[in-house]
C-alpha cells in the first residue's frame, strides 16, 4: 500500500528527492566546469544514502566535522574522508589510529600541540594525513598568518607519522575573495620554500557559486543538498530549490491574527543566522515569529479564518543541517508520497 | 575500577547528583510551604530515573509535552501523567486513547475543534480529563478571555467521553501577577456558574519561587532540576545551583585572546534567551561569543597563554533543557567521579 503524507505523524522531516537529484547535479555539473573538485559535507543530511550518490555523481571523498561522523561514514562503505578539526586529546587520538587503519582519511591542524599529538600517535608504516587550518577571515579555528601555516607545515613534514596534505580553511559567508588571496600568498610562500601543496580546500555552499577560479582546489558545501532559507536569502539557491521542510500541524488558533503549530525548537532549531523568524511557511510569506521547544508562534497580517485547527503546513527551515540532528529520521517523498524512511545514521554524534 | 571524567570524550553532558537532590528538595519544600502541589516538567531531564526521584520527594505526577514523551514515562512505569498540549489529528487521537487505556492521564484544549477531536473519539467507559488551557499573556495558546474558558468547559462537559480537569496557563516569564488575577476572575465566572474547577495548573521555574499564594494549585517547573545560565539570570538560581554542565576540549589557539572549543549549537544549542554569548565557560566571567555546529568561539579581554589546546572546561549553557535533547546520553558525577551514564530515554520525541 502506497504510503503518503498522511500517515505521518508531525512535526516531520520531508526530504523531496527529485530537489535532491537536481541540487547534487547542479553543483557537480557547476564545480567539473568550473574545474574544482567537490567534497560534499556530509553535516547536512548525515546519510550514508546521500553520500554514496554525491561519490557516484563525481565527489573525491566526503568531509565530516567529528570522529563519530566519521565512524559512522566508514561503517557504512565510506572509504575518502576529510575531517577538518583539530582532534585532540588521548580518547581520540586512539579512535582517529583505528579509524586511520581502515579508510583515506585527513584531518587538520593549526597549532603545534595539535600536531605533536598527532606525530606521537602515528608511525611511518600508517601515516596520517594532516592539512594546515587558515583563518581567512572566518574568524575560527586557523593560523593567522602565511607564515605560520608554512611553520606548521614544516613540523608536520618532519614527523616521521605524518604527511603533510595541504591548507583548508572555512571562509566566512562572502569572505570568498579574501580567503582567494590568503592563499594566494601562502601558495607564492611554499612555492619559494620548495614545498609541495597538495590540496586548497575550502568550504561552504554559497562559495561554490562563487566564479573566478582562484587557489583553491577542492570545496567542501554541506547544505546545498537540501537548501534552506539563509541559502535562498544569500541568493545560492531559490525556494524552489529547498528540498528539506519540516511538516507541522496547526494546534491552536488563539486569536483571529495568531496560529501556533506543533513544531518549535525542538524541530526548527533556533538558528537565526540575521534573519527574522525561526522558519518560513511554504507558500506564504508568513513566517515562525517565536518558538519554544515544543510551540511556534506565527502572526498574520490581518484577521483570517485559515488556517485551521488540524491543518499541516510545511515550513522551510532557516538553517536545515541542524534541523536533521535533532530527528531520528527523516521521510523521502516524491509529490505526497511517501517513498522510504530513513534513520538519521549520523545524528547526535558530537565526539 | 572508578570511572572518571577523564575517561569521557568530549563534548560531554555532566550532571552533579548531589546538585540535583539539592535542588528537588528545596523546591519541594518550597511547595510543601506554600501549599501548591509540584507536577514537574520532564522536558529538562527527560530521564525516568529523575521522575522517580520527583515523585518519590513528593511530586503528584508529571508533565510531558509530547505524546512521544508520555509513552516513554508510562513504559517506565510512571502512572500520572499531564500532557498541557493541544492533541490533534487522527494518528495521535489513536495514540492518546492507548495512552489514556493505562494511566491517568489529562491534557488539554483551547478550541472547539481540539474538544471536539477529543470528544468524537473518547466514550464513558474510559474518559479523558480535559484542562483549558487559559493564555494569561503568555502569548502563546490559550483562550484569550474568562467567558472563552467558561464555554470551553461547557463544552468538555458535554460531551460524555470527557471529563473537565480544570484550568491550565504557561505564564510568560514575569507574568506571575497577570496570570494570577486572570485566574481568579475566570475562578469567580466559574463559581458563578456553578463548575467546579479541580485543578488551576501554572508553569516555569521562575514562577515557583514567586511569593504570596494566588488560585494556582499547582505547578509544572522543569528547569529547576538542573538549572541554568538563565534562572541565574532572572534570580531564580544561583551559578552553584546548575548541575548540569557540558565538558568540552580547547581544539584550538589562534590567537592570543581566542580559544575555540569542541561544543558548537550541536552541543549548547543557539538559544540566547536574551543573553550575550551562547554559555558561560565556568569559573570564569568568559562566554562563548559564537556558535557554529560543532565550533564554540571564546575572545577573552587580555592576551592569555591560558587555556591551552587540549584543556577541559566546563560550560553553564544558557538553557539546559534543549542540551539535553542533543546528547543520547548523559553522565552523573560526584567529584571528578562518574557514578553512571544513562541513555536519554525521551530524547528527540517530538511527535
């Protein structure tokens, strides 16, 4: 029997895969012209589905942002994968070895600590591979300087454990060409030192748009998959392109102008990301005024019969990758039906 | 062999026990004294363990705001449960009347149609217990009037599968006074009317320390419990009260006033509540100034060689009961000592 919308309890998470398909092969077909590689983030959707079908379309490998993410990936087949955090500390140096045994792996580093961890749990017969972090600009994690990424590299080069993989950075949201000419220098830098860069890595959906060619290699997006409405507002995807809403019900119509729908915080998120309201409904211009965890709050303009008591709206969530951490599973539809089911494979995993 | 926080990774959900009983009792004694009965709000644990303590200090029953929740805590053997939630549709109507079939259950409506689901699917043999649900300035649902309240209780009484449970608010966070005299109005036009009114239901934590009586008989507070940046805020705790904290790892340096920590919004959530910064790094006057997923910034006022990378610290988030939600487990201390580690049983029940 052919499942629909309405044997789904809310609030929901409804992905549209035919939104999907076209958002994966817009961005492949984008980065083999513009000639960069593409490293989709898997912070996004957190499926190992959607990261066997970003591979198959022409993805080098997958980046994840914790260990746990990472294990979950490598479970699942995932055999490439970029980490760009900093992993500190015995409990997970022990995991990042085991892990380092299985799969092409990479991660980062932008302190000397960082890296006299890693050289001292890794050996010449299973070397890690370690990047420099750069702050661009974002304002993160990073060495500040040109200068600094190349002494970093040096200690990477001269641990017998480790290989030295390139520079990576996350711009901010329009730092794209201060992060362009960054690197620029840091590339002119290592070329004069004699050292090899293997790999430019950077990050996030609004950059891959972003034309120009530049220094970097490879780019790492995340929400492009699904969009959502701080793509749309930073003009990298349309409405239209937003293939992640959250299904609500209307459970309460306190006043002739306010409705309340079942989801709030604990669907939404309370990411603002500069926007006012947490989530706009679909096919209006009204959005979430106000959440609590279990409540969001909607005002309308003027006196209105609609919407009523038990209706479902789908709202398009300011900010979806948290949006998937917080449920344990998502529903992939095709128009109103409901065509599979599935468990969040990644999700909660912070360590 | 003792386990100790040392053998946990971080990011990492740590909870005080002797905080926590610390806080149960005085807020037990509290209503103990000031004669109102405790029905306290299960979101902030999410734990039967913590239920069971509730009630064995002296709690009536507890709060859930989900179905999902409710089926949690009544697998658990909790028998008495309030669910102050507008319950629409047919697939929760289904789930409700099971519910109802095995423990005393109530909850509550704002509208005829929320009522007339209820009364179309409930009968005589095993009633449900129906509160109104009153908007005192909330903002939220509820009934916007007295005479509004009056005829919803007409309503309920009507119809033969429902009992009418009396009256329920969540008051905004210092709206104790208008929810107070609201009450006793509506209180007056039901004594006029000649309905009775069981029970008169307020909410939040910052609430139960108000002074001076008032018609409520009872209260839900949830994040007493554990406490947070928040209730010290608005005075209703103090920084030694909060028992939950989140352990994380300084990942990185890169300057000489930055730190950035491993707990992101995937760990301390992005609600500000009002606030500046996302938490407080404990023992110290530092907040953590920006947020993304699995990234905590911190920019301290003077260049520091403390923290360096790989230290433990311990934030106090702004409002723990979102936290969590985010952890499929957390940790119980005493000292440095982890005494247990529990699965979060009602984790991400949002339906």
């Amino acid at each position: 029997m052919t499942k629909t919308l309405d044997d789904i309890d809310t609030p929901a998470v409804l992905i549209d895969v035919d939104k999907v398909e076209r958002n994966l092969q817009r961005a492949q077909d984008h980065a083999d012209k513009e000639g960069f590689k593409l490293r989709p983030h898997i912070k996004t959707h957190k499926l190992p589905y959607w990261a066997k079908r970003q591979l198959a379309l022409g993805a080098v490998g997958i980046t994840v942002q914790k260990l746990g993410e990472a294990e979950v990936f490598a479970d699942a087949g995932i055999t490439d994968l970029f980490m760009p955090y900093n992993i500190v500390g015995p409990l997970k140096l022990k995991r990042l070895k085991a892990l380092n045994a299985r799969v092409t792996l990479s991660v980062t580093a932008d302190s000397p600590d960082t890296v006299s961890g890693y050289a001292a749990s890794f050996s010449a017969d299973q070397p890690l591979t370690v990047l420099v972090e750069c702050d661009t600009g974002g304002g993160r994690c990073g060495v500040q300087t040109p200068a600094q990424a190349l002494a970093l590299a040096r200690q990477i080069i001269a641990a017998p454990g480790l290989r030295f993989g390139g520079l990576m950075t996350y711009a901010a949201p329009g730092g794209f060409d201060g992060a362009n000419s960054w690197m620029t220098g840091a590339l002119q830098l290592f070329n004069e030192a004699g050292i090899a860069v293997p790999r430019v890595t950077g990050g996030n959906t609004p950059e891959i748009w972003a034309k120009g060619g530049g220094p970097l290699t490879e780019r790492r997006p995340g929400t492009y998959i699904y969009n959502d409405r701080y793509q749309v507002k930073v003009g990298a995807a349309t409405l239209d392109d937003c293939a992640l809403t959250v299904m609500a019900t209307v459970v309460s119509r306190p006043t002739a102008t306010r409705f309340v729908i079942d989801a709030g915080s604990k669907a939404l998120t309370s990411d603002l990301l500069g926007m006012e309201g947490y989530g706009l409904i679909a096919g209006t211009d009204l959005v979430v005024k106000a959440l609590s965890e279990e409540h969001g709050v909607v005002e309308m303009p003027a006196a209105s019969d609609w919407p009523r008591v038990g209706t479902r709206l789908r709202i398009v969530p300011n900010h979806c990758c948290p949006v998937t951490n917080l449920f344990d599973e998502v529903n992939f539809i095709k128009g109103e039906t409901v065509v599979d089911t599935l468990a969040v494979a990644a999700r909660g995993k912070v360590a």
